[in-house]
C-alpha cells in the first residue's frame, strides 16, 4: 500500500469521518498506524501537498501530541511560505576551509555547515556572536494551544504532553536562540508544527529571545526565513519577519550573456516519446534535478518524500527528461542524466547559463524569447500558442492544451529573464 490507500483502510476500519464529525477530533495512536505501515512514513506529511487524498478531500491534517499518539481534525496546520525574488546577497567560505565544497552540498546538514562558515547565519541574525548549540530529536515536555480551523471551524485546542520534536540546528548569540528548520527541496508551503513545537519548548526553558528560522538550500541559493508568533499560545499566529536570499558564488548575469546563448545554440527536434513540458515552475525543475543527483528515486518516493503529488512528480520528471536532464529507468524509476549530473557540479552562474541553453535549444522556446527580446516584453499566451501552432512537433498539441503548455514556456523564459541582474 502506498500512504493513500493506508489511510484510506484506517478511515474504513475506525470509520474517523464519522467520528472527527461528531466530536472534532479523532486520536489514533501508532501502533493503530502500524498495522498497515511504518508510522513514521504514515505521518510525515511536511507539505500540504503530500497529505492524502482522503486528508486533502476533507481538509483534514494530523499532529503528534504525545510520543505515540497523534490527533487527525480540521486543523489549519500550514503555512504559505511567501515568494522572493530578491537578488542574492554575496557570501564566501573563509580561505582555510577545505571539507566544504559550495557545489557539493548534499545535505541539509552540509548545507547548514556552509552557511555557518560563510557568516551567513551570523549576518542574518545580526549577531557576530552565534555558535552552534543543541540539534536532534527531543521530547516537548508538556504544553497547549489553539489552532485555526479549516471549512470554517472554530479554533481548536490541543494538549501535547511529551511528543517527539527534531531540531535541525540552533545557533546562539548574546541576545537570542535561532532554531532552524531545514530543507533541500523547494516547497510552496511547510508544517508549521517543525518550527511551532520547538518555538514553545525553548521559550519556556531559557531567557533569551526564540527566532524561529525556516531555512531552504535549492540551486546554490541559501533562503532564509525568520517567523515570529505573535501571540506565543496560538500555533496560527504565525508571522513573517523577514526573508533574504544569500549564495557563496558569483551570481551576476547579463543580458549579453543570455543574448549569447539564443544566438550560438543550435536548436534540435523535439524527442520522441516525451511529452512537452507541463511544469510551470522551473525552479522545481532544477530542484528535482537535485534530488535524483543524490540517488534515483521512483514516482511514490518523490510524492512520499518531497513535495510533489503523483501528477507533478510525472510532469517535472518528464520536464527533465524533456531537456535530456533526467533519464528514466525502465517504467520504475528516475535518475539524473551524464547530462544533468555535469551542470549541477557547475558553478551557479555557468549552471544557469547551461540550463538557459538547454530550454533554448527547443524551437519553441527559442522563438518565443527571441520574440521577448525584439519587443522588450513578455510574448502573451495568445502569442505564444501562435507560435506553437506554427511549430513542427513529433507530438502536435491539440487545442485543449496549447493554453497550459503555453503556461508553462512562458514561465520557464521569464525564470531566464528573472536571471539577468543589470
């Protein structure tokens, strides 16, 4: 069974529905879980996306609120993480580090290391003074809270008494304790329970100021965002504080640059056998590019994973695939290609410029910037499914799609625009 079909037996059996209707909440504990799959797979859903179909039909999510008891209700248990484009603020590693290569960082972990070395989290935080204190998993001792309902309910409490919490990292200076929250894939939203439990835990048990971190390595980019809680008793008051993009790397690129690349490449015929790219976000792309880069992985370890569902894991998948980025396995699993895995040891710049040449080395794309460049401003998807329709593809796009493929160019050529920093 994969997650769906395991929860979809557990509502069956405890029949929840009923239950969460008539009293709120449903508690279920993991050895109830077990008995279909690991609990630790069944509840680690970190973004909205990877919730269960029968979660996400009814705009339910679960908590652990003891070290083997979990709550499944209306819970408005996610947060939006908020877009920025700002251009990178520049870093560097100090000269003496030699075990850290900013084009190798395959964890987290690493991620973390090369962030702290190169000041970055000491620049963020405003605090010279920060060092690296306590990480790991943890129990939360006991606490309550409110939290917003979904389908318009009420707010609900919730007692935890001694759950299970994990700490990415913490650093801590002269006037505050940062608990960070990390992630190697690009997300739309995250649980806000991995920054909100250990927010709670160390409030209570030290003086100084708790600045919660949610923290993203994707593309040689380090993301930093800092939350706050406004009111401490309420999971739902979270609040941006602020949001900066670093990177170690030289991440200027003109418009000559780009200008380059449309006029040098040559375009090629379109692959057979792949469909055209249905995958609005290119950063997402390249992230998943990423993710294979370190192992190869099946459609259900992506969606169980990281934050695609079954379609977005085939579309990205095939948008990789579709730029000779990703190779599929048979009909089993997916790995990066000679191809890919040679831009990702790229240095960023070189990096961006080579996947540029690999989205224009498709006649659509490369007609529809050209476009963008002889006008100075985006082509429309009017204007663009004209020149879809007036394109040679091995596979026509019928009508119905030309609008939604026409999405997808247009986004992936304002990323390559989005680039130039002049």
């Amino acid at each position: 069974m994969n997650n769906s079909e395991a929860w979809q037996e557990l509502f069956r059996k405890y029949d929840i529905l009923n239950q969460i209707e008539a009293k709120g909440r449903f508690e279920i504990s993991a050895d109830q879980i077990r008995k279909y799959r690991e609990p630790r797979i069944m509840t680690k859903f970190d973004h909205k996306i990877n919730l269960p179909v029968i979660f996400s039909k009814n705009e339910l999510a679960i908590l652990p609120v003891t070290r083997g008891d979990y709550v499944i209700a209306h819970f408005d248990a996610y947060h939006r993480l908020e877009q920025n484009a700002a251009k990178p603020i520049r870093a560097s590693l100090p000269e003496n580090i030699q075990s850290l290569d900013c084009n190798n960082i395959q964890s987290e972990a690493i991620a973390l290391s090369c962030a702290y070395a190169a000041g970055i989290i000491a620049d963020f935080l405003k605090d010279a003074s920060v060092i690296p204190t306590i990480s790991g998993r943890m129990g939360t001792g006991i606490f309550s809270f409110n939290i917003k309902g979904t389908q318009g309910k009420p707010l609900q409490p919730v007692k935890i008494s001694n759950a299970q919490m994990e700490i990415d990292a913490a650093y801590e200076g002269h006037s505050c304790l940062a608990i960070f929250e990390a992630k190697r894939e690009l997300s739309e939203d995250f649980i806000v329970r991995q920054i909100y439990y250990p927010f709670r835990v160390w409030k209570t048990r030290i003086t100084k100021t708790i600045r919660p971190i949610f923290f993203t390595y994707s593309n040689n980019i380090f993301s930093l965002y800092e939350y706050t809680f406004d009111e401490p008793e309420s999971y739902s008051s979270i609040r941006l504080v602020r949001h900066e993009n670093y990177s170690i790397e030289d991440t200027d690129i003109t418009t000559q640059d780009v200008m380059d690349i449309l006029h040098r490449v040559r375009t090629t015929t379109e692959p057979e056998g792949i469909p055209f790219p249905q995958a609005d976000t290119f950063e997402r792309v390249i992230n998943l590019c990423e993710l294979l880069g370190k192992h190869e992985l099946s459609k259900q370890n992506i969606t169980e994973e990281y934050s695609f569902n079954e379609r977005q894991a085939d579309y990205y998948a095939n948008a990789g695939r579709y730029l000779g980025l990703i190779d599929k396995n048979g009909k089993a699993t997916y790995s990066i290609s000679r191809t890919g895995r040679n831009i990702l040891r790229m240095s960023w710049k070189n990096r961006q410029l080579a996947l540029c040449e690999c989205i224009l080395s498709h006649k659509i794309f490369h007609a529809t910037l050209i476009l963008y460049f002889r006008t100075g401003q985006m082509p429309s998807i009017n204007d663009i499914t004209k020149i879809i329709q007036h394109s040679e593809l091995s596979r026509p796009i019928s009508g119905d799609t030309q609008h939604r493929r026409s999405k997808t160019i247009q986004s992936w050529l304002n990323w390559i625009v989005g680039l130039i920093t002049e």
